[in-house]
C-alpha cells in the first residue's frame, strides 16, 4: 500500500484474470489496484482491469515523489495518478539472479536503495544500489530459509526499522501463514545484520 495526495493505494496479485484482458486472450495472473481513504478501507477497485501480468507486488514512493511499483526483478515507473504505468517494464540488471525468487520489497535508507526478496520463496535476500531503477548489487541474506514460503515488508518506525514476514504453522492447516515482526539492525557500512 502506498499513500498520495490522501489516498492509499493497494497493489494486489490476482491469481486468475479474466481472458479479455491480456493480449494473448489466455487466463493469467496479474496486478491489480484498489484505493482507499483511509489505510484500513475500505478499498474499492480503481481500474476494473489488471495494471499487468505479475504477481507480489512492492510499491515504493521515493523522496522526489516518483512511484514504483517491483514485481519479481521488473520495476515500473507509476503515473501521478497512481493508476497508469509511464514506463517499464524495467530490468533491474541484478548481477546475481536466483533460479527461483519472489515477494519483492524496496526501502531506502539514507542513500541507499535495498532491494530484497524471498530466494526459493522462503529466503530473505538483498541488494543494494544508488537508485530505484537500479543496477542493484547482491549483498546476502536477512533471514535464513525455514518452513514454507516467506514474504515480507520492512518500515522505519519511530527511528527503528521493523521486518514483518510469515511465521509458517504446518500444524495448522487453515492459518499456516502468521504475521511475526522483529527489529532489523545494520552494520556500519549498510550491511544487514542476519535476523
């Protein structure tokens, strides 16, 4: 979710998209989005059809007030609105690519862009660069592998950042996936200290 102008903006992944709206008339996933008043809702369809095929979307509003909007190692550059794509997609040009990697996530701190992701779906690894649009170099992890897949977010809150990400319940067939928070730490030279 993403706030401008006083509307809050939520990038979701569909799983199964009406035909008509790809080029290819096949059924695919995408990214759609909703908008609010409020961060908690209610939400309401902005567009009736998907921004494009993807799924895990990040949304991202740098300091200049550019958006972006990350799926897998793709960036698109959002319009004003907030509804329209000016341009992608974008490479990232990652100079290590895992064979398998989803649920991206972009923050900035101080001057540095990170960009994370879950490797083999379940893996916290990161990036960093000197811009959104990247090239983005591979820095290591933030949070080993364990249980099922693992997305996350990671906020500057009250001068303290926080990583939220799945705890994984296997004993528990109808709430496998529990929202978990723990602070994240860095080194001196921007470096992630391991959760």
């Amino acid at each position: 979710i993403a706030k401008r102008d006083g509307k809050y903006y939520f990038y979701y992944y569909f799983n199964r998209g009406r035909a008509e709206f790809f080029d290819d008339g096949k059924v695919h996933g995408g990214v759609g989005v909703a908008v609010a008043d409020k961060p908690e809702g209610p939400f309401r369809e902005a567009l009736g059809k998907p921004l494009f095929r993807g799924h895990d979307p990040a949304a991202f509003v740098d300091d200049d007030g550019k958006a972006y909007l990350y799926v897998q190692d793709k960036v698109y550059e959002l319009g004003d609105d907030m509804i329209s794509v000016v341009r992608g997609p974008i490479d990232l040009g990652l100079e290590y690519r895992p064979e398998r990697f989803e649920a991206a996530y972009v923050f900035k701190r101080g001057d540095t862009y990170y960009f994370t992701i879950a490797r083999g779906c379940n893996n916290l690894i990161y990036y960093t660069g000197s811009g959104p649009l990247g090239p983005f170099e591979f820095r290591g992890e933030i949070m080993k592998k364990y249980g099922g897949n693992n997305h996350h977010s990671i906020v500057k809150y009250r001068d303290r950042w926080i990583i939220f990400y799945h705890q994984w319940v296997p004993e528990d067939p109808d709430h496998q996936r529990q929202i978990r928070a723990e602070y994240l730490y860095f080194n001196d030279d921007g470096t992630i200290k391991l959760v």
